[in-house]
C-alpha cells in the first residue's frame, strides 16, 4: 500500500496542478528548424604584386675551440665587443631604421670524443646588422675583423609590408565584387548581397638566410664592401566569402 503523504502528492497532481504543468508546457516555445539558405555562391578572388625588399640582414659570427671554458668565454667576449664598439660607431649618426645593431646567441657547449668523454669546450658569438641602408651595413660588415659574415639575407620591412598589403587588398576586393557580379548575372539574378567573407594575406618576405659556417676564410678585407643585392619580394591577398543571390 502506497504511504499516505504519497497518495495526497498523487491526488495534487491530477487537480489544478497537473492543469498548470501542461499548460505550462503547451506555452513553451518550439525549436524552429530554419530552411536551409537559397542562392548562395561561394567565390575567391586573389591579387598579387612583388615588391623591392628594402630589409637587410646580415649576421655576424665567431667560433672559437678550447679546453679552458673560462679563457674561450673571455676570448668570445672581447671579439664581440670590438666589433660591437665599431658597429656602435657607425649606428649612432644614422637615420632611424637605416642601421640597427643587435646581439645575437652567445653560447658555450661541451664537446666529446668517440670516446664519449668530454675533449674541450666549442663556443659561438653573434652580431646581427640590419635596416633599410643597404650600404652603410655593407661596408660596416667589410670593416669588422672580429667576426666573420655568418649570413645575409633581405626581406620585407614592416612599413613597407604593410603598405603594400592595404594596396593588393583593395585589389583582390574589388576582383571579388567584380566576380560575384559576373556570376549573378550568369544565373540571371539582377543584385547579390555579402553573406560572409575572408581576407587572407599571404606575403613572402623573401627567401630563407642561409646559414653558413663562420670561417676565417670568409673575413672580408678592411674597408671593402660586403657585395649584396636586393630582390624581389611576393606580396599575395585573397578575398573569399559567399554571396546571396537576389532577384531585384
């Protein structure tokens, strides 16, 4: 036999309550399944342009052997600060962005024989040049006998990037307006309105620094030049979205 408190929740529900549940119930808002969207084009457009680089990069470096880490760290460090001091020199009355000096990796490893137990220390320095005055860091990494030209490479700075990406992206838009009304009246549709759209830039900043052993070999004379030129750097946007197609 049922308890009685559970006999008289039963008999609630069956009155005015259960009334009010299903009312309750029959006002709660259904999910509406929207039909699936008509007219709709998806399309892409891309416009591309290449540029001078006008970004120089060249990377100093020294690579020193020795079985003492304390004399080989001291060794690294003095060839790094003389040709700091000079690039320091020819930095200080250039214009800004034209010549840019920078530290780079400083390090000192363990090396070991086939034998597997450590032979001696090997440590590297680096100097990194860069800026918009091609020639004045040529000639700068010429005058530098401390350390050797480790790499060279030219790019894109990001004034100029970005300049050119604005111009190559109201390119691509207006390829793509002219696209989606190429195709509305293909399908005999006289307007079309934005649905959704993407734009993507894509800019090659111009091919990879190799990177080269650092070499005495590779020490440029006094005052001669390091020999560099520019290319050409590839500035890409592409527009993609979906239209909606429209009668009027």
């Amino acid at each position: 036999m049922p308890h009685a408190p559970l006999r008289d929740a039963a008999r609630a529900l069956r009155g005015p309550a259960l009334g009010l549940a299903l009312a309750l119930l029959a006002a709660a808002p259904r999910a509406q399944v929207l039909p699936p969207p008509q007219n709709v084009v998806s399309l892409a457009a891309n416009a591309t342009t290449q540029v001078a680089q006008d970004w120089l990069t060249v990377v100093l470096a020294t690579t020193r052997e020795g079985s003492d880490a304390t004399l080989l760290q001291a060794q690294l460090k003095q060839a790094l600060d003389a040709a700091l001091a000079e690039a320091r020199r020819a930095a200080a009355g250039s214009a800004p962005q034209a010549l840019e000096v920078q530290t780079g990796g400083f390090s000192l490893n363990p090396r070991y024989g086939r034998d597997g137990r450590m032979s001696g220390w090997s440590g590297r320095a680096e100097l990194l040049l860069q800026g918009r005055d091609t020639a004045a860091i040529a000639q700068l990494a010429g005058r530098i006998q401390t350390l050797t030209v480790a790499s060279t490479g030219f790019s894109l700075s990001r004034e100029a990037r970005e300049k050119v990406e604005s111009q190559v992206a109201a390119e691509a838009i207006a390829r793509f307006r002219a696209r989606a009304d190429e195709v509305g009246r293909a399908f005999g549709f006289a307007s079309w309105s934005l649905r959704e759209v993407n734009v993507q830039t894509d800019s090659a900043l111009g091919q990879p620094i190799p990177r080269l052993r650092a070499t005495a070999a590779m020490a440029a004379p006094v005052d001669e030049a390091l020999p560099v030129e520019a290319g050409k750097a590839t500035v890409s946007v592409t527009v993609a979205g979906s239209i909606t197609l429209s009668p009027r």
